[in-house]
C-alpha cells in the first residue's frame, strides 16, 4: 500500500515551494489533516491559517493571485467545493484568477467522520464552473505530477484528493498532462474508465475478468475536465462496452462526463460504479466501499451484465 494523495501534496508543495518564492499557501485550520502542514513548517512566512472561514480564505487566495502569487487553498472537500462555493464561482473562475483549490478527505473513505464530510458531489460542482480544471489524482505520483503541473499553469485548478492511504499505480516521475488520460491496461471486450482509489480497483477487476476470459482496457482519467474526448471515442469504438468508477455520486461526475461524450459523438453500451443519489455514513472505509458497490467485485459484476446484456 503507498502513501495518501493529501500526504504526496503535502510534501509537493514544500518542494515546489523552495524554487517559487511566489507560491502561498492557505488552510481553514486543518493543516495537520490536508497535509498543508509540511509546508507552514518550511515557509512559516507564506503560509496562512484563515481559521475556519473558508469563504474568506478563498476570497484572500483570489485577492494574493490577483496580486501575482500563486495561492493554494486547502481544506476538506465537503467545506472546498461546498461552503466556499459562491466565492470560487464570482471570485476565482468569472474573472479566470490563478487560484489552485487543493482539498483533502473527499469521497466514503473519509470513514468514521460520516456523510457530513464525505463529499461525494464535488466533482459535478466544480466540472460545471467555467473556467475550472477539474483533476483526481490516482495515487502519491500522479498527485505530484498534477500539483507541479498546477504550480505552472495560470488559471483555476481544483485538485481532489483522499484521506486513505492508496495502491502506487503511476510510475515515479510522471508528467501530467491536462486533458489526456493514461491507458493502464489494453482490452477488446470493453473498457472500465476510472479516477481517484477506484483506479487500483479497476485494475484488480480486470485481472479477474481476464481469468473469465474478458479482456478489459483500463483507462485513468485523472483529467476529469478538460477530459480525453479522443480516448473516450476510441475505446468506444474499439470494445464493445464502457464501465465508468469513481468514489463520488454517479450524478455528475466522471460518469456524466463520458455519457456527454459518447451520446454526441460515439454511442455505446455504458455503466456507470459510484454512489446512487445517497449521502454516505459512519463506518470503516473499506466497508462503506463494500455497502456502497465500489469494489473490484462489483466492477467485475457490473462488466459481466453490460457484456451479457450486448
């Protein structure tokens, strides 16, 4: 098992931090738990604790871009993308500011801490603001690709991230690229598009189909928006079916955004693994995980319908 996405961010932002005097950093008081904490203990003259104010902490982190720093914004997602949502849409993505909102502990592996801090509508928040690049790092690599990538580029970034330690899938020194995904594995019989820890999962729930005699191609599509239209279209094309997995809402995320796709421009047989119109609740993750369907068995499950119904 490697390490937690937040723990990877921590430690790539304080070494970002030492070439870039103009990065800052922000937190809502939960530096310890975001990882934000790595970096205040390096660069205490650029880091900002707004206390637990994260309206506010968005409109200081617009306020610092618009001055020429490169602000990150940390907190939890349910508190990110939820609370401090009116200020990222007028404050940080009408006027395009340069602005990365980097939030830790989103999705039912947050755990013990319950539905009112499992955030599991995110990424259709966030996907719909114009001007927002949407990213969901599979692992502690491809977090340190899209955090670096993020540092360099000029423009709003939310970057999800978990709370739970993830299986390393993308090799060390990766290059993140903004709308291009990474094809994990070849198949021709159909083609699991994940993001996130659902990613690991999809590989496992390939390994086991290809015992059953089902060759599946795996996708992780970190780039939720901009998204890899062309890699969409493709595997459409080229496999007789498409399973979408992700830890968030199937409403609006990265299973809406592959059904965008392939209804305009390549219709397909399609599956969609996620939560169904439902809060979380208290419990072990990989028990919720169990509760709620995102396993590699159910992924294994779900396939094996679409391709029986085909």
């Amino acid at each position: 098992m490697g390490k937690a996405t937040r723990d990877a961010y921590g430690e790539t932002l304080k070494r970002l931090g030492a070439s870039d005097p103009d990065i800052i950093v922000l937190d809502a008081d939960l530096s310890s738990s975001t990882k934000t904490s790595v970096f205040a203990k390096a660069y205490k003259d650029r880091f900002f604790n707004t206390g637990i104010a994260e309206a506010n902490m968005i409109g200081v982190a617009a306020g610092l871009a618009s001055a020429g720093k490169i602000p990150f914004a940390s907190t939890f997602a349910v508190f990110g993308a939820g609370r401090a949502y009116e200020q990222i849409r007028n404050s940080v993505c009408y006027p395009k500011l340069n602005v990365k909102i980097a939030v830790t502990h989103a999705g039912l592996t947050v755990g013990e801490d319950g539905a009112t801090h499992q955030m599991l509508e995110d990424i259709a928040l966030m996907r719909v603001l114009p001007n927002m690049t949407v990213l969901v790092p599979a692992d502690a690599a491809e977090t340190d690709a899209i955090v670096t990538w993020a540092a360099s580029y000029k423009g709003p970034v939310y970057i999800r991230m978990g709370r739970a330690k993830c299986e390393d899938i993308m090799p060390e020194g990766s290059i993140f690229e903004p709308g291009k995904s990474t094809e994990l594995k070849d198949g021709k019989d159909v083609t699991i598009i994940a993001c996130g820890i659902m990613v690991a999962k999809a590989m496992e729930a390939a390994s086991i189909l290809e015992k059953n005699g089902i060759s599946a191609r795996v996708i992780n599509m970190s780039s939720i928006k901009p998204i890899d239209e062309e890699a969409i279209i493709k595997a459409a094309k080229e496999t007789k079916a498409v399973v979408t997995c992700e830890e968030h809402s199937i409403i609006g995320g990265l299973g809406g955004a592959v059904a965008e796709i392939l209804c305009k421009k390549a219709p397909a047989p399609m599956a969609m693994i996620g939560t169904e119109d439902t809060f979380g609740e208290s419990g072990k993750a990989e028990d919720l995980l169990r509760k709620y369907g995102l396993t590699s068995e159910h992924i294994v499950k779900e396939v094996t319908a679409i391709l029986e119904r085909k």
